[in-house]
C-alpha cells in the first residue's frame, strides 16, 4: 500500500470521538506563520498535496488527531512488515507523533510501536519501522498531538506499508528479503557484477529493493517472482521459493472483541481513568449524553474499561462529533455488572434527541480491579481472557537451578510452550507461584542455560499481584505456531511455606514473616501472603510488614469464603485458650 496523498486518502480514514480532531489534506503551505512545510514532498511544489494537523485555536496541548489505514494482511503470520513514509516538523512548538497497532477484530487497544519528538526542521524527514504483527489482520494508527503553542504544524506525506518477507513471498516477491543465492542448480551473483549492457537492475537504479549481495530479489517487481543473475553476461534464472501461505483467522462474535466496546479519550493518551466516553456501535465511535446517567452504569463503563470499580460524572470541556448513540437513562446496569453486555441498552441513537455540549465525560476511582468477564471471552477469538476462563493451562517450573526456579512451561493441548511477556514482573511471578502451590515468588528473573520450549502460548500476562491463579489475570492466548525470544520468556523462583517454626512464627503465635506458620487457606477465595518488602502488590500502601489478606475478584458475584484452618494444637493441662 503507497499513498502520496496526492488523489485521496488512499482508504485512510479519520475517526470521531475517539480523538479531538481530523488530519487535513493540503496543498503549498499551512496557514500559520513560521510553521509547516511550504510544499508537499513528492512534487515539491503547490501542485501535490500532504496531510497535516493544524496546532491553532481551537486547539490545545496534548489534544492529538487519529488516521487509521485500511485494513491489512500480513502476507504470512511471523513476517515483518516495514512502514516508511516522510515528516515535517517545523515549529517552535512541536508535539509528538505517534505510530501505533490495532486489531479491529479482535479488540480495541492500540499498541504503540514508534514514537518521536522531533527537532524543528524545514526539510521532509525519512522515517522507516520494521514490525511484527502480532495477528494476521492489522490496521495502522498514526497520531499526531499538539505542542504547547500555534507553532506546531505536524506533517506525513508518501506513506508505504510492505511485507518484509524472508522464507516465502507474496504477489511477484518485491519484498523479498531471504538470503536464499542460488536458482535451479546456479549460484546467484552479485547484482552489480553483470557486465551484460542489458543489466538494469543494479543497486544505483533500485536503492530500495535490497541488491546489496547475490540473495535472489525481484527490482521492480518486473518478474513473476524473486529472480538472481546466474552469470555476468546477464542470463537469469527464477529462484525456487515457496509462496507465502495464511491460516484464516476464526471471525470474532463482535467487532473489536467485545459486544459493545467502550473507552475514556482524555489528551495525550489513549486509555485513561479520566475523560470522554466513547462507545462502539453500528460500525462507528460515538457519544452518550450524560442526560439520565446513573451512578451504576458509571461504574460498569469503569470496570469494562479496566480504570476502577468505581467513578464519578464530571464535566468535559471538549466536544465529540458525529453520532450521539445514547442518553444516560437508556442505560439500566445492575449493581454488580462488570460488562455492558450485562446491562439493558437502547433505543439507540440519541443524536436528535441531545448535543455533543452534554457529551459524558467520567472520572474513575484507581485502585484494584479484579479481571472479569466481558463478551470478549464469549468469542472464539484471541482476546483478552477473562477471569472466568476455564483452567486449559498446566504450569509447571523447568530447567533452573533448583525445583523452585526455572521458566515457567505452559503445556497446552499436551504440547508444550512458553509464558512470552516484555513486561514481566513479581506480581505476574506471585501468581504463578501461587498457581503451583507456593506462597509467591522471590525473583522474576533466573538464568536459564536451556529451554525446552519456545512456543508462545500465553503473550504478556498482566496480574495485579494478588490473584491465586493465572485465569484471574489479563492475558492473550497465542494460538500460532510464533516462537518467543528467549529475552521475553518467564521465569520464576517460588518461595515455599516455611519448613520450620520459630518463637514469633509458629502455629500459636504468628507474625507471618515467613509464610502461614503451618496454616491452611481453602475456600473459593483464598488468603494470600504478603512479605515484609514493598515490591510486592500492597493491599496496605503504607505498612511495612509481613501480614495476609484477602481481596475478593470483582468478577466473582457469588458469595465468597477465605477460610483460615490452622493444623491439630495441643492444649496444655489447666491452660485456657485465647
């Protein structure tokens, strides 16, 4: 996909209310003074046109403008994908320009994969990324927010998204990157080494197209597929190379993995506890009207969200666009809800009814909330699985340096593989541990001299720290054949229950510096021990010290028992129990 701009948007789009404003489209230069580029990049002259945000009034700083492109196949799941594309960004004031993932079928999150705060400059910057997909299907957001001031005008112009292939190819095999250098028996050779007068295709008249060695490339994309020299008089040879090959990606129950899909837009960020409600509906983002809001639907959109239990209405001073799909009163929740799906919706529509002036906008209570679950886990999806899920991973601890530490294999389906995490900490490896009977855990990090496995199965699992297994935790399930890096691989080291007691730590008088003090936690809920370290969740902010506590799961709407039962005592003769 290659735009210029110059025609259209090329299927670009502009979405409402889930940011402020819209990209322009634009020819010559912008209209502030002292900012923007003065003409396109492609022409460089009036003739040819750009996109840009315009940072004057109305506009305010951190306020950022959204374009997402159409939708996009990866042309095999595990190959890279390479976007490039040119910016201006000229100015006394410049904002940021952000490059972010989404995938629309499966959920509504956006996962960041550039960034830049550039110098002012008054010539067109190359950017190029190289990324990796996480799913077949991608859309790409570009973002550009507002600096402090007018002198901020942020411009993009001659955007490309390619494969980046390196085992197979797609279409004529312009993007292949392999190092494969022979074809039907013939070693390939260097591209600029064929003294043949017919030879076109050299390094100085394709820079783009990789002819740097003798790897097979197709310059241009003039062949059915990549091609090498096999001498330097100029006779080719087709290179065998398989071509890419897609395994479907099961349709989700409901776009964006949720049945009604709902966020907090604030300036400067994305998800966020505090702002304007935006909610997914009939194919577009719109608005509710605060008329009739209730304190119960408030909290369902904080918990959905994942900002909170609780919230508050408060007043916005930034108004949405286009369709206002609810009023407040067209939302009944119960108490206990934790999903829209749960709660009475409709008459649909508002827009006549309401003005963008009366635009909800919420604020939620941080602190603990427990996973729950939504209609994404009602789906045959890759979404976030939810609290409820059945318990299909096995965990055990492999290949450390004791029975306690190791990397922590998941076996799935009796095949065996990986928790593959970037953001890996001691809250995630508390869990586990409890997961396999321990108490928690006393490092996240232990060095592996081998792994068995690879395979991804669980990608960036996200717990608090006071969940008792991994099915209460935010994680997505990796159905693919992807391996991890072993950078990214879990590993953990369980902390038993103490094997010995001591005066202040035993059966009849415990402090729980080391553990239960022979104790047993059993129940649908269940305790959980805290050490005498502040590295670990704290249910207690300010107190330093060994206890145990109980945190009941938002999710969980039964009742819940956390029982305490402590192992047989003796009683001595004429001593009376306490």
């Amino acid at each position: 996909m290659k735009c210029s701009f110059d025609e259209d948007l090329c299927g670009w789009r502009q979405p409402q209310n889930i940011d402020y404003f819209n990209w322009i489209r634009k020819n010559g230069p912008t209209p502030s003074h002292g900012t923007g580029p003065a003409s396109d990049h492609t022409t460089g002259n009036s003739s040819g046109y750009y996109l840009y945000i315009e940072a004057s009034s109305p506009r305010n700083k951190d306020e950022f403008a959204d374009l997402i492109s159409p939708p996009l196949t990866s042309s095999a799941l595990g190959n890279d994908v390479q976007m490039s594309f040119y910016y201006h960004a000229f100015g006394d004031s410049i904002g940021n320009l952000f490059i972010y993932l989404t995938y629309p079928r499966l959920n509504s999150t956006f996962e960041k994969i550039w960034e830049t705060t550039p110098n002012s400059s008054s010539v067109w910057k190359f950017a190029s990324i190289i990324f990796n997909p996480k799913y077949i299907d991608f859309r790409i957001v570009v973002r550009g927010s507002i600096g402090a001031s007018y002198g901020g005008d942020f411009a993009i112009d001659d955007v490309e998204v390619h494969p980046v292939e390196y085992k197979c190819y797609s279409g004529k095999g312009k993007y292949y990157r392999g190092t494969l250098n022979h074809a039907n028996g013939f070693q390939c050779q260097t591209w600029d080494s064929v003294t043949s007068t017919t030879n076109t295709y050299t390094p100085s008249k394709y820079p783009h197209d990789d002819l740097t060695s003798n790897h097979c490339r197709n310059p241009g994309g003039v062949r059915s597929r990549p091609w090498c020299y096999t001498n330097t008089s100029g006779h080719w040879q087709l290179c065998n190379i398989p071509v890419c090959q897609n395994h479907p990606v099961p349709t989700p129950l409901y776009p964006l993995g949720n049945k009604y899909p709902v966020v907090i837009v604030n300036k400067g960020v994305y998800f966020t506890s505090t702002g304007r409600v935006a909610i997914f509906y009939n194919g577009l983002w719109g608005t509710i009207c605060h008329t009739g809001i209730n304190v119960n639907a408030i909290n369902v959109i904080c918990r959905q969200t994942g900002s909170g239990n609780t919230g508050n209405f408060i007043r916005g001073d930034v108004r949405g666009q286009g369709p206002i799909w609810l009023q407040g009163h067209d939302i009944n929740c119960p108490a206990d809800a934790n999903d829209l799906a749960y709660c009475t919706l409709g008459p649909w529509d508002a827009t006549n009814k309401c003005n963008h002036t009366n635009d909800l906008y919420i604020s939620c209570n941080p602190g603990p909330i427990g996973t729950y679950q939504t209609t994404a886990s009602l789906a045959s999806t890759n979404a976030i699985t939810p609290a409820s899920s059945n318990r299909k991973y096995h965990l055990t601890i492999r290949n450390g340096p004791d029975q306690f530490s190791g990397y922590v294999n998941v076996n799935y389906n009796n095949s065996d593989g990986v928790i593959c995490s970037k953001n890996w900490n001691l809250d995630d490896a508390d869990v586990v541990c409890r997961q396999l009977g321990y108490i928690g855990a006393s490092s996240f990090n232990v060095s592996i001299k081998q792994y068995s496995a690879t395979r991804e199965w669980i990608h960036e699992l996200n717990c608090y720290g006071y969940e008792s297994r991994i099915d209460a935790c935010s994680f997505q399930d990796s159905y693919t054949h992807k391996n991890c890096s072993i950078a990214d691989i879990a590993t953990v080291s369980c902390r038993r229950d103490q094997q010995e007691y001591t005066k202040l730590n035993k059966p009849e008088y415990c402090h729980f510096d080391d553990g239960f003090c022979g104790w047993k936690t059993r129940g649908n809920m269940s305790w959980i021990w805290h050490p005498k370290t502040n590295d670990h969740y704290q249910p207690l902010p300010d107190a330093i010290l060994s206890y145990i506590y109980v945190i009941r799961p938002y999710d969980q709407l039964l009742s819940g028992k956390a029982i305490l039962t402590s192992p047989i005592l003796k009683v001595k003769s004429k001593e009376l129990i306490e």
